[in-house]
C-alpha cells in the first residue's frame, strides 16, 4: 500500500493550487456576491489543461484518471468552490459520452471540451424528479430519423453557458420496469425550442451557472442517442460513481480551507488577554477539523483508486460522499464560529465557504441518498 501521490500526482496538486491562487482569489468575493463568472477564467484554465482532464489523449485529453480530478477538485475547492465549480464542470458529461459514446459522437463532441470551444452540462433532475430519478417524465419520441423532446429539467450547472447537454429522457413510457425508461441523449443548445434561464438567488456556489431549461418539440438526430435505447438510468448511474467522488473532493478542499482560515486567526486574535489559540475550546475545533480532513482524504483517494484500477466500490463512493459532505458543513460551522461577528459578515471567507459548502450534501445525490445506498450495502 502507497498512501503517497507521484510526482506527477504532486506536480498537478502544484499547478492547480497556483492557478487558482492566482486567478480565484481576487475575484471570488465579487462572483459570490454578483453571481457572475468571467469566462476568461475558464478560458486560461482550458488552455492550461485543466478542463476534461479525464478525456483520453486521441480526444484531446492528458488521460488522466479519477485521483487526477479529485487532485483538481481539492486543490480548486481549497481556493474557491464556486469558481472550481465553473471551470471543472465544463467538462460535466464528457464522461458520459466517453464511457457510453459511439467512435463518431467521441470524436464529434469531446475534442472541443479540453480547449473550451465547447461547455457542457449534464440535465438529469427535473422539477419532480431530483433523488428519485427514475421519475424522470421529459420524453423523447421517434419521428423517423429524429427525436422530438419535450418537457423541463431543474438546477442544470451551466445550462445558460452550455453548447451540450447530455440529457436524460423518457424514450419507453410503458416499460413495466421503471428503471428501464430512459435513454441518455445529447442535446445541442442552439437547436430551436431549446430555452435555459438562469436561476439567482442560491446559497452559495454563486459563481456556478445553475438553470432551468425547457425543451419545446426540440429535434435532434437519433444518432444523438447516447449508449443503447432504454440504458439511460445506468449511463446515470455511472456518472454518478465519478462524480460524487469529485464532489467528496471538493468538500475536502473545503475543509482545507476552514482548517487554514481557522489557523490564521486563532493566532492573531486575542480574547480575554491570551491569543485565541490558547484555549482548549478552540484546540479542539482544531483538532476535529484536522481528523476529518485526515478522514475524508483517506476516503476519497481510496475510492478514486479503486475507481481507476476499475474496480469501483459503490458503497465506499456513497459513504465518502456522504461523509465529506457532512464533514465540509460541519468544519464551516466551526471555522465560522471560531470567528464570532467577524465570520458572520458576507465579505469574510468563512461566510462564503460556510454557504458554499452546503452544496457538497445536495448535488450528485443527497447525503440522505447515499447513506441509503450505504445502508443497502450493509444490509446485503
Ligand atoms: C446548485 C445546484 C446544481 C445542480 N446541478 C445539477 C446538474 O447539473 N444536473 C442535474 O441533473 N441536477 C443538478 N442539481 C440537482 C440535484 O442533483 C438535486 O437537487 C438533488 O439530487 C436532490 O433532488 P431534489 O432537489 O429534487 O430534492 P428531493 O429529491 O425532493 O429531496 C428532498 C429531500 O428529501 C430527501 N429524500 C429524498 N428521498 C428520500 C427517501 N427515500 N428517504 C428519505 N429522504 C429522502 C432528500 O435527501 C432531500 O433531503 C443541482 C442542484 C443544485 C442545488
């Protein structure tokens, strides 16, 4: 057993953390509070290989497998997670048209997403259809060589910015088995009856599009199928296994991040004539935010290898999701805590990341639902 990166695996942690220390820091305030992105931003990350870092190298990638991206997803999230969130999530779908996509839709699709020509999302959750999926109602009908969808998707990261999605469609309503429903399509935005529009107002991730997009007798190709007819919850669930690993990630960094805003001021701020850090009360919140980073780093690389040697632990993903997430909530309330008024005001870091953090136990499945997956596991 090897707990350490290579040097590979060290030089990426390097590089990401200096971009987004150079390119994040200055304007995550400002995006947090405007909700805005500058696509500049993107665009030197993409030219600097940070986007679709999983794509295999004839479709223009580095290759790079699951450590890699979580690599990415820490060291973004320890800077800013909205930010991490608007540049990594470009490439959301990719994986799915590189696991489930035919040689011509590869080569089609996925050369245009590691140079940024091309932004993509994934369009999964409806208004009544979020955990349970498998409610999914949007219909995708034959008309020959053509599909025609109809229906609305809910809370799709950058359905405003994105020139794909990979949508997930009803295309066998009278199936018996419900799971066996759904088709996975790929929906180019520009196709008319395609509408996105952007939703304001979230708690946190402020920098990330988040949309609502409606399909109206929007056609497309058959061939823009996406893997076998009636195979779209499992394309899903696939998905999922890479992503909610990503996303452990991410509440990983965050949990970095509140350790070392934490650190920072306990040093610098007195109370009762002895710095802060004095304090058994305050070392202990130390303590626990070091544990659970410790923890959730074990969890997450574990998972993410056991992903790239393809042998995917489902209930270790679940699990690592579920218990980042929590822990991402739970280091915020105690680095914000630690700096009483002064974290409760929205231009302190602490305030951010306590809002951000929020959403490591929403997207990609709820902690509620992986620890049913856990639980089923177990059970088994
Ligand atoms: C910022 C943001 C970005 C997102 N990006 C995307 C995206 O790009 N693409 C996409 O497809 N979706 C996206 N989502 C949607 C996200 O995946 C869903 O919000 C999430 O899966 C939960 O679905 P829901 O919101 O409908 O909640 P619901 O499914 O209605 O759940 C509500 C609550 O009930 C709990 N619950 C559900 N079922 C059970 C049960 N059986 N037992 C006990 N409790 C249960 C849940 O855990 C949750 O706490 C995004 C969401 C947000 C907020």
């Amino acid at each position: 057993m090897d707990f350490e990166f290579t040097k590979e695996q060290r030089d990426i942690a390097k590089a990401a953390r200096e971009f987004a220390e150079k390119e994040f820091t200055d304007r995550a305030e400002e995006f947090d509070r405007d909700e805005t992105f500058d696509e500049s931003i993107f665009k030197k990350a993409a030219d600097l290989g940070f986007v679709g870092i999983f794509l295999d190298e004839e479709y223009g990638g580095p290759g790079f497998g699951m450590m890699e991206q979580c690599i990415l997803h820490e060291e973004f999230a320890a800077v800013d997670l909205g930010i991490g969130v608007a540049v990594t999530s470009a490439a959301f779908g990719a994986e799915a048209i590189q696991m489930f996509g035919t040689e011509e839709q590869k080569r089609k699709y996925l050369p245009l997403v590691p140079t940024g020509e091309a932004i993509m999302g994934s369009a999964f959750t409806e208004p009544d259809a979020g955990s349970d999926l498998a409610a999914v109602s949007t219909s995708a009908v034959r008309d020959g060589d053509e599909w025609v969808l109809n229906g609305s998707k809910m809370f799709i990261t950058n359905g405003t910015r994105a020139d794909l999605l990979v949508c997930l469609v009803v295309t066998d309503p009278d199936n018996p088995k419900r799971h066996n429903r759904h088709s996975m399509v790929i929906v180019e935005t520009d196709r008319p009856g395609f509408e996105a529009n952007k939703l304001h107002g979230k708690l946190g991730i402020r920098a990330s599009d988040t949309a609502e997009v409606a399909l109206s007798d929007v056609r497309i190709p058959y061939s823009n199928l996406l893997g076998q007819e009636g195979s779209g919850f499992s394309v899903a669930t696939s998905c999922f296994n890479l992503n909610r690993i990503g996303v452990a990630a991410q509440a990983l960094g965050l949990m970095r991040a509140c350790l070392a805003e934490s650190l920072k001021y306990v040093k610098k701020r007195s109370v009762f004539g002895a710095p802060l850090s004095t304090y058994q009360a305050t070392q202990m919140k130390l303590a626990d935010m070091y544990t659970s980073i410790r923890a959730a780093r074990s969890m997450v690389y574990e998972a993410a290898w056991r992903i790239d040697q393809g042998k995917t632990d489902h209930a270790l993903v679940a699990a690592t999701k579920a218990f980042c997430g929590q822990n991402a909530v739970r280091c915020a309330d105690m680095a914000l805590q630690l700096q009483g008024g002064y974290g409760y005001f929205a231009d302190s870091k602490v305030s951010r990341i306590y809002r951000d953090a929020k959403i490591t136990e929403i997207y990609e499945g709820t902690t509620e639902i992986e620890k049913m997956i856990v639980a089923k596991s177990v059970l088994a």
